[in-house]
C-alpha cells in the first residue's frame, strides 16, 4: 500500500482549515461559535504534536479532519439551527424534518454519532500499532469515546452555568430534552461498537 506524500497530509488540513474559515462568514452566532471551537483548537494542537511524534495512518488523519468539519460547521448555527431542512428542500424538494416527522433538529445527533465512528478506528489503530490485541484495542477504543464524550458533555455543562439560561440553553443544544446529554453519549458510543465491530473483523481477516 503507498503512503501519502507529506503534501498531501498538508493539502487535507489545508482544504479543512479555509472550509472553517468559511464558516466564520458574517457568523449569526459569533460568541455561541467561539466557545464551540474551544475544543476544536485544543483537538488541532494535539492533532499536530501527536503526527509530530508518530505520524498518523492518512485514513486516520482523514477521519479526524471529517469529524472536526461537521462539527465546525454545526458550530456555525449552535448545532440547534442547523438549517439542513432548508438544504434537503433545495436539493430534493424535500424538508428532511417534515418527511420524517421530527420535531427537532437532529443535526447535533449526526455529529455525536460520527464521533463515535470517525473517533473509534483511529484509537483502534492506534492501539494495535502499539501491539495491543484485537479485543483489547477495541474495548479501550470504545472506553475512550464513551469517557471523552461524558467529559464534553460535563464541559458543556459547566460553560452552561456560567452562563444566563436563556443563554445556555442555546448554547447546549438541548431543545427542550432533558435527556439530550445521555442520547448523545449513547450516540457517540453506539457509533464507537459499530466502527470497531468492522475495524475488528478486518484486523482479523489480516
């Protein structure tokens, strides 16, 4: 299998970095996406001393970098403004919301979910890289997920009481549901089992 160039790792953060400078055009929101993109400066940092010390596989660089742009974009409208009914009626001539009969936006769930799946395989690799076993590395991958992901909502939970509740109510995303911090965590690990029940029976098959 070739290994990218060094170029193209550059051209793929490239690419990501102006499409989230894109998203900080005229932004409706501009305090509520700051604080969204707190984490995401701190995830670039890491990101960068990590493939400084062992470069990353280009499929987990990837990974990462389609994680981080759903999120940024999300960030763009508070995750809870989303405007993807306005996109689907556009494209289709169909407003995704009304064909499906939610009465919420459903944008924050997709980026909870593909934490999970974008997140897992790259810890997954990473651990076998290390020389850990197939059912170890993929219960560890798992683990992570489900912690990182109790210790944003925690996060999010803190910046809320900070803030006046009008204001942190927009800010969480929570739209009225009192259990969103325990669906998006299921989301996040649910997609965290899926990706390592494949990342586990391509390991084996090798």
């Amino acid at each position: 299998m070739l290994t990218p160039s060094p170029s193209v790792y550059r051209s793929s953060l490239a690419v990501f970095l102006v499409v989230v400078a894109a998203t900080w055009w005229h932004p409706p929101h501009p305090v509520e996406q700051a604080l969204h993109h707190s984490l995401t400066v701190v995830a670039l940092l890491v990101l960068v001393l990590v493939h400084r010390r062992r470069p990353l596989p280009y499929t987990s660089l990837l990974l990462i970098l389609i994680f981080l742009l759903l999120h940024s974009v999300a960030a763009r409208w508070m995750y809870s403004y989303v405007p993807y009914d306005d996109w689907t009626e556009a494209l289709f001539g169909v407003r995704l919301n009304e064909a499906l009969g939610w009465r919420r936006n459903h944008f924050d769930r997709l980026v909870h979910l593909t934490y999970g799946l974008c997140l897992a395989p790259v810890l997954f690799a990473a651990f076998r890289a290390g020389g850990r076993g197939i059912r170890w590395s993929a219960i560890a991958a798992v683990d992570v997920v489900l912690s990182t992901s109790a210790f944003y909502e925690l996060f999010e939970w803190g910046i809320a009481m900070t803030l006046a509740p009008e204001a942190a109510e927009a800010y969480n995303g929570q739209q009225g549901d009192m259990w969103d911090a325990q669906t998006d965590m299921l989301l996040a690990t649910s997609g965290a089992v899926i990706a390592v029940f494949f990342s586990s029976a391509r390991a084996a098959r090798r």
